[in-house]
C-alpha cells in the first residue's frame, strides 16, 4: 500500500519545501499542513520543532498570525507525521 504522503503529488498549491519537510494547502480541508519527508509518525523532536515553525511562518502568511492553531492530530493518516494550521471553521471544508 502506497503512503499518499509519501507520494507528495503536487495537486494543491505549494508554499515551502526543504530536506525535511513540505508545507502545502490540505487536499481534504483547504489550510496549510506540513509533512515530514521521512516516513514514521515520530520523527526527531529538533525536526518536529523545525516543521512546526515552518509551517508557523507559512500560515502566518496565509491565514494570519491570530487566525489558527496547529494540529498535530493525525487523523486520516496516523503513521505519517503532519500537522496542520487549523482555523476556527476547518471542519465546514471537509
């Protein structure tokens, strides 16, 4: 079985990418989220801080600094880390 986050199909917009991470909008919720590009639900913490403020800068741009909290809830996909800056009416987008 192919891991969808692994496979990192580019079908939403892109806002960052790096040697360990990408932040692109959510296929399913319509805000950014951040993926780890190893594969594993708990990478090293000094990467998670590293994604986490990656994706901070990004929805900092997106949504606005006040506008979202992040989630590190992973819902649909449980063995893939990401982590997502969630608005106050996401769940109206599933």
């Amino acid at each position: 079985m192919t891991c969808l986050l692994c496979e990192a199909a580019k079908i939403t917009t892109w806002h960052f990418e790096d040697e360990h991470c990408w932040v692109a909008d959510c296929e399913v919720c319509d805000v950014p989220m951040v993926v780890w590009k190893g594969h594993g639900a708990e990478p090293p913490e000094e990467i998670v801080e590293h994604m986490v403020a990656r994706l901070v800068e990004v929805a900092d741009l997106v949504l606005g600094s006040t506008e979202y909290r992040v989630d590190r809830v992973m819902r649909q996909i449980p063995d893939h880390f990401h982590a997502h800056a969630r608005t106050a009416t996401w769940w109206f987008k599933v």
